[in-house]
C-alpha cells in the first residue's frame, strides 16, 4: 500500500506522490492509503499543508483502474465507490490547505482528486475530463458536484455529459485551476504556494477554510452571524495571541497550531 501513496515532509507541507505505474491509477489500496495519511496529517500539529502530485512527467492519475469493474460486479462497484468517497471527502476536508501540482494527465478520478484540493496548479501540456460515462460509469470520487462548483453548470455537462477533454489554457479561463505553469513546474510552485501557509496562523487558515467552503450547501446570510462567532472563538487559541503580539513586537510568529 505505501509504494502506491509515497508521502515526504518537507518543512510544515506533507507532500503526497501517487505512484502506481504506468498511468498512476487509484486502486482499493491508494485510496484507502490516501485516507489515512490525511487523517494522520490531520492530527500532527506540525502539518500546514499539503501537495499532491504524480510519479512521473506524463500523468498526474488516470483515474480508476478499470479492471476492477470488467465483470460487473455490483458488490464490487458500491465498495470501490465507497472508498473514492472516503478518499476525496478526506482530502476535501483536510483541515490545512491543499494544493495539486497535475502534472500531466489528470482523468476521471485523478481529476476528481485534483477537484478535492483548495488550490491547483497544472502544467500547460497537462489535460483533464471526466470520461466515465464513455465507459458506462460515472464520477463517483464528488465529481459531479466538485465540477459543477468551480466551472458552472454548462461547462460541468460539457465535460461531465459530452465527454470533453480540455487543455490547460481552457481550465484556467473556466476556473477549474489556478494557473497555468511549464512542464516540471507545477511542484515546486504547489511548494511555494504552501511555503506562504507557514506565514499564516493555522488555526486561523483552519478556521478561514470551514467558512469559505461553507458557502457551497447553505445560504450566503446564515454564514454572516457564524463568522463573527468563529473570529471570537479564534481567542480560545494560543495562535491568537502570539499573531498579535508577534506583529506588535516586530517579529516572526512562531506558531503551536493550538
């Protein structure tokens, strides 16, 4: 299971290599290994944040392997689409921030995991769809819901329901990613990305990502009353503190994520 999710700290950033050759694909052991590593992640105080990236120059992940449903096992089917839900709900929960560094193809559920992360950065020879339904399937990793959040409706059908494939340049202007870079560029710019979280308190980057992703399942006025009380409650933390008194004092916080 480990040589399939290779996991390295750099600093306070956690950095996560799918490596499953040729093309990176997920299995029942990725994922399940994807799942405890962000629930480990998540309990270590020392973690900010955390990138995600592909073994290789030509895929980020291809997605499922498809082997796994050739003889259309329905058991088999509900188990594996289980545990793409619990992969990517863990990594969209992640209490730091996440950032993908798709460096290359990224189809089906390499996207979708891609999809799961607060920030991506893609390579300009990279490209990304969602084609399950040409194979009879669908996305079941929160595709059809992380799509439609970040690039609208039409162009969630035209992925999700045509089939299209599109290039790095088109997943900017849609704003399915963030920026666009050269090839072999887009880890250490995910670095540098998380490099900045080490600047900002982490119970506050915590506290900041739980209201901001808020905003997907409930009205914009109920969020109003419930980030004034997460502001308050920041002053429970020892982070607090030492932000303000560090700026104050003119010198480095040093933060105990606590």
């Amino acid at each position: 299971m480990a040589d399939k999710l290779l996991v390295e700290m750099k600093d306070h950033t956690a950095v996560i290599t799918i490596n499953n050759p040729a093309a990176n694909t997920w299995d029942e052991d990725s994922l399940t290994a994807l799942r405890e590593t962000i629930e480990k992640l998540n309990q270590d105080d020392e973690c900010y944040s955390l990138v995600i990236t592909g073994q290789g120059e030509k895929f980020f992940s291809a997605g499922a392997d498809l082997n796994m449903f050739a003889d259309g096992d329905k058991a088999v089917a509900r188990e594996l689409a289980d545990r793409f839900g619990e992969a990517f709900e863990a990594l969209n929960n992640f209490r730091g921030v996440s950032v993908a560094a798709i460096n290359g193809y990224a189809m089906g559920g390499g996207l979708e995991c891609a999809m799961a992360c607060d920030i991506r950065i893609v390579e300009g020879h990279a490209v990304m769809a969602l084609p399950e339904a040409t194979v009879g399937l669908l996305p079941c990793g929160l595709g059809t819901q992380h799509l439609a959040w970040l690039v609208g409706e039409g162009w969630a059908k035209r992925m999700i329901l045509c089939g299209e494939r599109i290039n790095a340049e088109t997943a900017e202007k849609i704003g399915l990613v963030e920026e666009v870079v050269g090839k072999g560029q887009s880890l250490e710019k995910a670095l540098e990305l998380a490099k900045g979280v080490e600047k900002q308190s982490p119970t506050s980057v915590s506290a900041c990502k739980r209201l901001i992703m808020a905003a997907r399942s409930g009205p914009l006025v109920d969020a109003y009353p419930i980030e004034r009380d997460a502001f308050v409650d920041l002053f429970d933390s020892k982070d607090q503190a030492e932000g303000v008194n560090a700026f104050l004092e003119k010198r480095r916080p040093e933060w105990k994520n606590a």
